[in-house]
C-alpha cells in the first residue's frame, strides 16, 4: 500500500504536469483534465493513507468520500473532477481550455487545500 507521502508526491507531480500543458489542442485539455482527476484522487488516497485504508476501487472509493466526516465537505468537488475525467477519456466530449482553467481547477484547488488542513 502506497504511503501518504507517495500519494502526495504523485499528486503534486500529476497536477504540475496538468499545469504545463499549454491547452492548445483537445488532447491536451482532455488529459489536463485527467490528470487533474488523477491528482484529486492521490490527494484523497493520502487521506485515506492516515486511516490504514486503500481503495482500488473506484466506486468504493466514491462511496467513502461520499460518507466520511472529514472527505463528505468536497464530495462535489471530487464528483465534478470525475466526471471531466471520466468524458474527457472515454466519451470524447469536447471541453475547452475554460473548463480546465475555470471549474476542473478550482475544484481541484479545494480538493487539495482540504486535504492538507487533514494531513
């Protein structure tokens, strides 16, 4: 089981790539979106680290965020960040640069900052 540093660690490396990419092209907002997800998730997983819990599942992991205390305050949040993930991989939906720079970050940006005032 990954360690809370390491899930910290991947996020951290995952949002800063989602960062650099200059958004130019579809494939790019796609994967800053994915990887945005991607970062929220290992935040949340670091999260989970603390309690001696590892969810490999995502919809397990849905559910825990759903119904823990301390995670139940960004539930939104983590459920908007997967869902530009999701239909930015699988379903070919079209988002713009806007949707990265606008909602998916600020929802990322507080998932993070939640996160940290837990660890």
């Amino acid at each position: 089981m990954p360690t809370k540093q390491q899930h910290i660690t991947k996020a951290d490396g995952t949002a800063s790539f989602a960062t650099s990419l200059s958004l130019d092209s579809q494939t790019k907002v796609d994967w800053a979106l994915v990887c945005l997800f991607c970062a929220a998730l290992h935040y949340i997983e670091a999260y989970l680290a603390t309690t001696g819990r590892h969810e490999r599942s995502h919809q397990t992991r849905d559910g825990i965020v759903g119904r823990d205390g301390n995670l139940k305050p960004i539930f939104d949040e983590y459920e908007e960040l997967k869902f530009y993930g999701y239909n930015a991989r699988y379903e070919c939906y079209g988002f713009k640069a806007a949707d990265v720079t606008g909602n998916a970050t600020a929802a990322f940006i507080k998932i993070k900052a939640h996160i940290q005032r837990l660890l």
